[in-house]
C-alpha cells in the first residue's frame, strides 16, 4: 500500500521564502506515484520534519560497498524505521566527475534514468568533495545502480580516509585565463593514485583540487590538501591599444579607482597617453587586473602552476591555507604533468608514512615542521614560498649572512636549470 504524505509544516516554512527551497524538489519526487521511489521520498519528509522538531539526527553509518572498492558509498540507516520504513536505508553513492566537470545532454539523461530506476531520483551536482551525488538507495540496489552507472563510463569516487575525488576548474576548455590544462593535470593525478582512492588505507582523507588561474574557481587554496593553481612566471601581456579603448570607454577616473588603486602592490601605472605601464617585478599575479580587463591584459607566455599543499577550513588546529611548496612548475610538456604527477605521489606518501591517524596534511605539517616535510620530499626551500597568499616569504631574507645565502640559491637554481 502506498505511503501517505506526511505532514511538514516546518518545512513548509522552508519553502516560503525567496529563494527555491529543496523542499519542494523533494515533494515533487514525493508526488510522482507512478515512480519507484514516491514512498522513500514521502518518509524521507517525514523523518525530516520529525528531525526539525526534535533537533535530532537520525541516520546512523554502516558498512555498505560495491565488489572491488573499499569506499564511495556512505550507508545511512535510518534510527526511526519502524515510523518510516520506506525510507530506512538511504545510501549515497559519490560517482567521480568527469574533469572539468563536462556533461553532454545524452550522459545527464542517462545519469537520470539510472537514478529513477534504482534510486530515489535525487542527484546533487556536486557535492563539497566534486561527487556526483546519486543520493538515496537500498542496499540491494547500491551494486545494481553502480554496475549500470558504471558502464557508462564513470567510476566510483572516494569516501573514508582515502584520495577524495578530485574537483577542476572549467579551465583550458572555455576560459582564456587557463595557465594550464587542469584536465589533463586532474586525470593525470587521479589515475596515478586510484587504488588510495577505492581502498582507503591512508591516515586521514586527502584531497586534490586544479584551478587554471589565482581566480581558484575551485577554491582549492582552502579545500584541498594539494592545491594546483595556474600561474604565469614571465610579463603580463598587454594590448596597449585594447587598453586604451577600454579607458576610453570607462573614463580615466574609473580605470585609476578600479584597476590602478587595487593592485596590491601597486604594480601598475596609468600613462598620460591612457597606456598602461606594469612593474612585473612587484606583480604578485592576483589575477585582478586582468579580470576587469580582460581584452586588454593576459597572463604571460610563460606558464605552469604553483603547489600549495595543506589547506583546509576548518582543521582541528584552526582554518589553513595551503602553504606554497612549489612557487612556480612549469605545465606545458607531457614531461611537465609527469612531475606534476610524481610531485602528488610523493606528498600522498610521505603522508601515509608520517600522518597521524585522523590528521590531514596541513596538520601533519605543522606538527612535525615545514623545514621536515620540504626535507622529506626533496624540496629546496626557495624565498618565493610562501605560507598565505599575498604575504611575505617565510624563508628569512635578512640578517648578516644574506649575500652568502641568496649567492648559494642562486648557484643551486643554476644548477637546477641546466
Ligand atoms: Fe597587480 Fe594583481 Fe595585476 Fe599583478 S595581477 S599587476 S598584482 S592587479
């Protein structure tokens, strides 16, 4: 006998306000009667409103898995299934994204009917981590769902302590900021390290993110333990003529108020023949100036990422950045990506060996020091690292021996060039 819709009067309340509230897609699955999962979905509303009532949590974890993989299903058992028995398992399957986060119609359709068939119909694109979210699912139906979802090409994700599914910008594909190809750098990165990824073996959770440019459109800084952002290592380009135009159009009042005067370092100056002069010296690439004008200024030719590693808000040790390991990694050659590629294996293995149990990168680095983990990966440590964005280099640049110093870096940087 079918379910009878509950009554939700708090979250009816939920649904009164401007925005579109979720409630009401989860009434419209509720509805469909015809469907499969119309009662999950209706005791779902129930169990809901009973948790808006009493301030309560009621799902509870288990063990839940598909054949050959350690993770990706988070189980949800429901507490109060003798009140709402349709939907006492509710499972959420994290399916990996493809780079870039690129659909055709055809896949999403498809995507779409699986869910409808074995699932509850509720899909979030995407999750925190980057998931495909296929939320909603029996036990009995988490191995069939897979195996369908699966031979449409797409894989598993990462749950648990284990890689995390990895998040990229839209990068290369659309946007003319890109510094490198994220997608190449995400597959790259993720493929090397599949079996961390569906069999959780690692201390703690370990997340890559690639943002093309310092836009970080996938707010890796902060939501990733190796965070790859896009930069240039040579001159912004500049179409003095495009520039012009553009300072024609706005006025020169606008253009000293909006692009001059919010460089952070006041790298750029306005000329009297409305000309634009940049002191790439002091340009720390945040990425503004070419963000309000965009026709006229381009990063540089010669690009790559920098390597933060250890962000996350909020750890047990408070909110971190990543810290700049690697200020600047070339990313134009296959070669590149392979050290891109290497670089990530060794951070996720020193991890393994040095992590405590429950503790993520960033906090392993600051228990046992910067200098240690540089050390532990054959890092040299470089005055242009940096350990917040926009901030001054915690490498020491001052005191009696500094010609000595900077004289030896130099040296090693030759060396390393060769
Ligand atoms: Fe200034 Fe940022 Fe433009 Fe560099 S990218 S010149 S720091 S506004």
């Amino acid at each position: 006998m079918a379910e009878k819709m509950h009554d939700t009067p708090m979250l009816d309340e939920l649904e009164s306000g401007p925005w579109p509230s979720f409630v009401t897609g989860l009434k419209r699955l509720a509805a469909q009667e015809d469907k499969p999962y119309a009662d999950m979905m209706k005791d779902l509303l129930g169990q809901l409103e009973l948790s808006y009532n009493t301030r309560m949590g009621y799902w509870k974890g288990g063990a839940v898995s598909v054949f050959g993989y350690g993770g990706g299903v988070i189980p949800r058992f429901s507490e109060v299934a003798d009140k709402y028995p349709a939907s006492s398992e509710f499972h959420t399957l994290r399916i990996m994204p493809s780079p870039g986060m690129h659909y055709d119609t055809k896949t999403l359709r498809k995507l779409c009917d699986i869910w409808e068939e074995y699932g509850s119909g509720l899909i979030a694109l995407h999750g925190q981590s980057g998931d495909i979210m296929m939320q909603g699912c029996t036990s009995e139906n988490v191995q069939k769902s897979f195996d369908e979802i699966n031979k449409l090409g797409f894989d598993m994700g990462g749950a648990g302590p284990a890689v995390r599914t990895s998040a990229s910008c839209v990068g290369m594909a659309r946007c003319e900021h890109a510094c490198y190809d994220t997608q190449v750098a995400h597959i790259s990165c993720v493929n090397s390290v599949l079996d961390d990824m569906h069999r959780p073996a690692l201390p703690y959770k370990f997340k890559f993110k690639f943002s093309a440019c310092a836009n970080d459109c996938t707010n890796s800084i902060h939501r990733s333990d190796c965070s790859v952002i896009g930069t240039w290592a040579d001159d912004i380009q500049v179409d003095q003529e495009a520039f012009k135009q553009i300072v024609a159009d706005r006025g020169r009042k606008e253009i000293i108020d909006q692009v001059i005067a919010m460089c952070p370092t006041r790298a750029l100056s306005l000329n009297d023949n409305d000309t634009l002069d940049v002191d790439n010296s002091s340009c720390v690439k945040c990425m503004h100036c070419i963000n309000v004008c965009t026709k006229a200024l381009s990063p540089g030719k010669k690009r790559g990422a920098t390597i933060c590693v250890g962000g996350k808000r909020s750890l047990k040790i408070g909110d971190l950045m990543g810290t700049v390991v690697v200020p600047f990694l070339p990313l134009e050659t296959e070669e590149d990506y392979e050290a891109l590629v290497e670089l990530g294996e060794n951070i996720i293995e020193f991890f393994a060996e040095n992590a405590l149990e429950h503790e993520r990168c960033g906090e392993m680095i600051a228990r046992i020091g910067l200098p240690n983990f540089l050390e532990g990966l054959g890092i040299e440590v470089d005055p242009n690292m940096i350990i917040h964005p926009r901030i001054s280099s915690y490498v020491r640049i001052d005191g009696d021996e500094w010609e000595e110093e900077v004289g030896k870096w130099n040296q090693r940087k030759a060396v390393a060039a060769e």
